[in-house]
DNA sequence: AGCTTTCGTGCACACCGTGCAATCTTTCAC
DNA sequence: GTGAAAGATTGCACGGTGTGCACGAAAGCT
C-alpha cells in the first residue's frame, strides 16, 4: 500500500494551490483583474504551468477538482420505476452533498461569481457535471432518445437551473438553510408546475 | 419628418454588416478560427472600429440588434389575475416572434452555436433580454421581493431554459413544427410538473 | 460658411493561450 | 545502485484579443 505515489501528490497539491490562488485573489480583487501571471507567482509555479492545469482562470475557479463524479451513475442507481424528476431529485441531493465538504470555500466562491455575472451561467456545468450529460442519462433511464424528444433535455436544463438559483439563494440568504433543504424546496415548486406562492406580507 | 437621419442609418448599416460578417464567417470556419480582422475587412471597416460596435465576436454573433425590446413591459402588459406562468408565456411568445423575421438567419446562428456549445448557455440571454431583468419583471408582477424569495428568480431560470431548449429542438428538427408550438409544449410540461412522458416505441 | 459633436482609424500596450524545445525530477526495469 | 523512460516545469516566441489615446474626417446645427 504505496499510497497515491509522490507524483501524484504533487500534482495535485499545485493543482490545489493554483485554484486556491485564483480564488484568493479573486475575492481580493475581481476576477477580470487578476493576471494568471499573479495566480501562478502565489502558487509558486511559473506562468507557463498554469497552463498544464487549467485553460483559464474561469475553469480554475469553477472547476478546482477534476475527478468530480458524474452524474449518469448516481441517476441510474435510482429505482426505475421513481418518476423521472424524484430520481433526479435524489442524484442532484447526493451530488450537490459534495459542496457541504468545503462549505467556506464554495461560499467564497460564489461571492466571486456574483460579482462577475459573466460566469453565472457556467454555473450550470458544475453542479450537475455538465448539461449535456444529464440530457444523456435522463434519456436512458426514461427510455426517450433525446434527439428526438425534448423531454430530457428540457428536464436536465431545468434542473440545472434549479441548482443554480438554490446556490444563488442558499449565498444571497447566508447559508441560513441548509442547501438540501433550499433545492428540495425548489424541486418541490417545479413538480407542482410553478405555481404562484401567496405574496409575503411584512 | 426627417426620417432617422443619415447618420444613425450609418451606424445601423455597419453594426448590421459586421454581425452578418460574423455569422458568415463562423458559419464557414468555425467561431474560433475567425479572427475579428477577418471580420472587419469583409464588412468594410477597419479592425479597430470592429470594438466600437461590439466588445467581441460573441456578442456580434449573439446580439446583431442592440435595441431588442426589453420583457418587463411585454409581462407587466398582461392580466395580473394570470398564473404567473401563463403570464410569462405569453410575454415570452410575443418576444419569440421576433426570431420569425430572420428565419434563415437565425437558423445559420442556431447551427454555429451547436458547433461551439461553449456558447449554448448565452442563448439564455437572447430570447428573454436577460434572465436578470426576467427576475425583476417576474418579482413585480407577483408581489414577491426576489432577494427574499427564491420563486421569481426560479421562475425566470427555468423560462430561460424552456426557451433554449426549444431553440435547439426546432433547429435540431429542422424547424419541422413552428417555434411557438414546440414553446408552448414545453411549458405546457412545465405546467404540469414535468411528468414522465409515454416512452416511443418506433 | 463656421462650430460642435460624433465616428472612424492608426498606434501602442498588456494580457491571453498555445506550440516547441530544453531541463529537471520521479519512476521503473535491470 | 544505475541508467533509461516517462512525465512535469520552464523559457521563449508568436498570433490573437481588447482597450486607451489622439488625430482626422464627416455629419449636424446655426
């Protein structure tokens, strides 16, 4: 039992670094006025590596860990015979689980995003590892092909919309409720067809 | 009555030559091996007037009018008695109907946008004037703040959605059905709270 | 005509992202 | 242990992007 092996640690410890750098700096300063220049110096590795780890600063900030699970494995697991968007319900809820690990930081983060609105809708890529692959999955456990239906892909859209307003929400109210209880919320308005809620009278 | 004055037709000439320049381009090369010299010398302007005009090749792509009507107005015109779905739905018709006078050109912009998925999650802002001011219009018309509430902004989101996913189903399907019909389905599936449809059996 | 405003353009600059080749380090086979 | 293979880091050079600035030309107004 050698472990992961000294290669690999390093790796990703600059891995580590590099993103943590860029969302320092970014919290300090905005992203759009960081150089990867000034990410790499804090890393202590040389411009040219950062490169080697990252294609840009945005994808070092939204995408820290590259072994993220997917999404189809955990979808397919579910009891076929659940509807469509309660098995998706509960993938998302044990994915999005995977935030709670680095609650500081990922609140960080989104701080940062809602100061660049720009890279709001790759929002979308990260909770869900991708749009594209949701659609994928959601098509074989409903038996559509999603080329021709646009039931799943209207279903993953939505649901990656969902995540993203629950993160927007669950930062915006400081982390007053727990995120699972924010999404269920979410996913429990989109089941009943989005009904108006009664306006708040304070 | 003077009309618009030589002027402004100018500037309305060039921001119309270049956005078509650059859907040509793109639609021949590819998005990202179009330089925006290229772009600018087909349009007959130089490289540098290019930014005066748009602050990219993607917003040149994305956004050839600059003067879009907004979607407040459309949704603060219907029935406040509407669900406020229903309301939303037909604000958002009336703004899809715009795509129905550049058909062809829209459809050209739809196929680029499928080569360069990078940019898939900027229709968002196109066909509903940006999901910000959709959270807005949505918060005023069913009395709920939507710093508070999570249900506006959600309800904004997932129209976004509904809206892209339609895009790329009707030019996926070669504009077989209308844009409004394939619309109004999926909100329909919205309405009803995403239920899993019959699987085809082909 | 003259005056003001606005637009087009060239120039310079910082930054981005990539290909290439040289250098150094870990790993593994012998 | 030693040396070769595999892989990571780095410097260098290059084309492309996006912006600030200043100058000239054209359009609109009086």
């Amino acid at each position: 039992m050698t472990g992961p092996g000294l290669r690999e640690r390093k790796k990703r410890d600059t891995r580590a670094a590099l993103a943590r750098a860029t969302l320092d700096l970014a919290a300090e300063h905005g992203l759009a006025e960081v150089t990867v220049e000034q990410i790499a110096a804090r890393a202590g590795v040389s411009y040219r590596t950062f490169f080697n780890y990252f294609s840009g600063k945005e994808e070092a900030l939204l995408r820290p860990d590259d072994g993220d699970v997917t999404f189809a494995p955990r979808l397919l697991a579910q009891d076929p015979s659940l509807p469509p968007l309660e098995a998706a319900r509960r993938a998302l809820r044990e994915q999005l689980a995977v935030l709670d690990e680095d609650q500081a930081g990922w609140r960080l983060r989104l701080t940062v995003i809602a100061a660049a609105p720009e890279l709001l809708p790759r929002l979308m890529e990260i909770g869900s590892a991708g749009e594209r692959e949701m659609t994928e999955a959601l098509g074989e456990f409903t038996g559509l092909d999603p080329a021709r239906e646009p039931y799943p892909a209207l279903l993953a859209a939505v649901l990656g919309c969902a995540v993203r307003v629950t993160l927007a929400h669950w930062h915006a109210a400081g982390a007053a409720r727990p995120l699972a209880a924010l999404f269920d919320d979410a996913v429990d308005t989109l089941a009943a067809g989005l009904p108006a809620p009664a306006p708040q009278i304070p």
